[in-house]
C-alpha cells in the first residue's frame, strides 16, 4: 500500500529510536 497511517508513523519512529539506543 502507498498510504502510511499515522500509527504506522508512530510505530517507525518508536523502532528506529530502540535500534538508535541499542548502538
């Protein structure tokens, strides 16, 4: 699908900062 929900959004967000805490 092309469209991205904001809850989706959230969700990238939350992963890429615990993989930027974990380095």
């Amino acid at each position: 699908k092309t469209i991205i929900s904001a809850q989706e959004v959230e969700d990238i967000i939350a992963y890429l900062l615990t993989l930027k805490d974990k380095n």
